[in-house]
C-alpha cells in the first residue's frame, strides 16, 4: 500500500491548479530558441541557467558569458535561490536537454515568486537547431 503524505498533495494540487489548457496554450513560462537568440544578440542581460546533471554538461555544456551550471536538484538549495534572486539580470532562462525539466522548474520558480524566469522551449536540442554560423 502507498503511504500518501495528503498534505503535500494539496500543496501540489493548487500549484498545479493553476495549469489549465487555455493557460498552458499561452506559454507563459517558455521562451523559443530563436527568441533567446535574438535577445542575446540584442545584448539583453540574460543568464542562462543550465539545469542540466553534471554528466550532460560535460557532454553538451554552455559556453556564453553569461551562463551557470545549476543542476536541478540543486536548484532549491536556498544558496542557489539568492544568488538568482540577487541576480541583476533581465531575465533568466533555465535550460535542459528537451525542455520538460526546465519547465518545471521554471513553474516552481514562478510559484515561489521569481517573475522574469523562462524555460527555453524544446531545451538544447531545440537550440542547437537555431545556432546561426
């Protein structure tokens, strides 16, 4: 039999209330490859924060200015929490390999009061198709 911890169900369930279809259609949370490029290039101050296991950095990692490895099960960690909130960035993208961990995590972000977070839609292997020579 599962042992179910009831209170951490409702705290889960009205985050994720807030998830419906006519609000996930309007992505709020994400941002395109393309557009995270041209902010970039726009020399927006952006950090890009790669969420990514230690493993997968050493494979696929960033090399831009500004950009830090945070793996996500770190990511709450409250020394990580205020060096992103203490953070003079415009906005903060957090990246993984496709997308669905970045999502999440920016949505908790989000919950907890981080309003100028993004999850980079399609994650790396998005990116990596937009890079322009």
């Amino acid at each position: 039999m599962t042992n179910i911890d009831w209170k951490e169900v409702e705290t889960l369930n009205k985050m994720f209330s807030n998830f419906t279809e006519e609000f996930l259609a309007k992505k709020p949370c994400q941002v395109k490859p393309d557009e995270l490029i041209n902010w970039i290039e726009d020399n927006k101050k952006i950090l890009i924060v790669d969420i990514k296991t230690p493993k997968e950095v050493m494979l696929v990692g960033f090399t831009h200015t500004d950009s830090i490895h945070i793996p996500m099960h770190t990511l709450f960690e409250k020394d990580n929490l205020e060096k992103l909130a203490n953070s003079d960035y415009e906005k903060i993208v957090l990246v993984c390999r496709s997308g669905h961990r970045s999502l999440i995590a920016t949505a908790f972000l989000k919950r907890i009061g981080f309003e100028n977070v993004f999850s980079l839609e399609g994650g790396i292997i998005e990116l990596v198709q937009h890079i322009r020579p």
